[in-house]
C-alpha cells in the first residue's frame, strides 16, 4: 500500500524548513548507509547531531502525530527520528531495501544508539523541495501493480512498505531536498494494514453521513478494534 498525504507541512512551514537546512551542516550520505546501500549511495544528509536537525525532525514529529491520516495508515509503535538528505545535480540512491533492523538513536539530541531495535515496516518520504524546481529525483518504488515513479509537491509525504525495492532517480538539474524516516507500525503485516486503514476511511466517512450513533458505524468500529486486537504486536 502507498499512502500519499498531500500538504503535511503548509507552504509557510516548507519555507522555514528549506531556510534552515540551506545553512546546515551537510555531510557524505554514505556515512549512514549499509555495506550494499553505501555502494550505490550518493547524495548529502545532514548532520544529525546538529541543533539545526534536532529542532526540524521535532517539528515534523509534531506534525505526524497530529495527522489523522499518518496515523491510520502507518499505526505508530516507534518512528525513527528524522532525517534529511540533499541530492544536487547527478546525485542519486541506486536501487536498494531498506535495512530490516535499524538501533535507535539514544535521544532526539543524539546520533549514538538507544540499545532499542526498531524493525522498520513503513519507509516515508516528506518532499521539501518544489517539484519544478528540479529535473529527475523521482522516488521508484517496485511494488505489486509495478513500478511506481512519485515526485510530490513540497511539504507532501509518501509512506510505502520498508520491505519495497526502491531508488532515487539521479538529479540531472537543480537540487531536491526531502525527509526520510522509518516507522515501526503496531500492526507488521502491510496486508493487514491495507485492511484496517480502508475500514477506518470508511467508517470515517460514514460517521460524517449517519453519525456516531447509528448502530452499523458502531458495529464496524467493532470490527475495527477487534481486528487490531488480534493484530497488533505492543
């Protein structure tokens, strides 16, 4: 399952973001990759240990949690915090998957470890950078229905199964800046999630219609939690 969420961060928001990371501490994204990744890794993330990272990946964290869709879609256990990568002109991230295992950063002021292993079941990527600013960069994701190129407008997020083979297509003008994080989800199967997030949509939009007493949206609200107690793994 894809998830698109359009206007995530308001234009005013995406401005501060981009006014900020112009002047951040960028270094070698290769510094975080795996062995693989790190063979077909090339573009700049920022420093996460920078004041700069820790104030912006709170305020996206602000934000995701906020979001009635993120939620539905992705159901939270841990997100891992996030980063920030720059791709400039001929930059790219070849195809790869994403790590299953990642260690947890000890805090939101720190790159070191926590001891705490996140499984990552969600992949996301929040588009900070203006799509026709930039040629190229488009996020290839291979998934059931084949492969998928996404190029969203700035401050929207995409979320995808971690599991997927994906790249990002090399940057043949301008620059594209995003951020990308990883979210253990209480539910592991993306089929169930699939499955909970359309029954969740449709007895919101049934609540809006009959209510929140009629007596088949609190039937379905039923099902829902009970499927998610005989899902989720806290």
């Amino acid at each position: 399952m894809l998830t698109i969420i359009d206007a995530l961060l308001s234009p005013a928001e995406v401005s501060q973001f981009n006014q900020a990371l112009a002047d951040g501490p960028w270094q070698e994204g290769k510094i975080s990759a795996g062995s693989q990744a790190a063979q077909v890794k090339n573009n700049q993330q920022l420093d996460d240990a920078s004041p700069i990272a820790h104030t912006l990946r709170g305020a996206l964290l602000h934000k995701l949690a906020a979001h009635p869709v993120f939620m539905s879609s992705a159901l939270p256990n841990h997100i891992y915090p996030p980063k920030f990568n720059r791709y400039q002109q001929g930059a790219h991230y070849g195809l790869h998957v994403d790590s299953a295992i990642m260690p947890m950063p000890l805090d939101s002021h720190s790159a070191h470890s926590s001891g705490h292993m996140l499984r990552t079941d969600v992949s996301a990527t929040v588009f900070l950078s203006d799509p026709n600013s930039y040629d190229g960069g488009e996020l290839s994701i291979e998934t059931q229905f084949g492969l998928q190129h996404i190029k969203l407008d700035a401050g929207s997020v995409i979320l995808y199964p971690a599991s997927s083979l994906h790249q990002v297509n090399p940057v043949t003008k301008g620059c594209r800046v995003a951020s990308f994080f990883w979210i253990e989800s209480l539910v592991r199967s993306h089929e169930q999630r699939a499955t909970l997030f359309d029954l969740d949509q449709s007895i919101q939009a049934l609540t809006l219609t009959l209510g929140n007493n009629n007596p088949e949206v609190k039937r379905l609200s039923g099902v829902y939690h009970n499927l998610m107690r005989c899902w989720a793994r806290h």
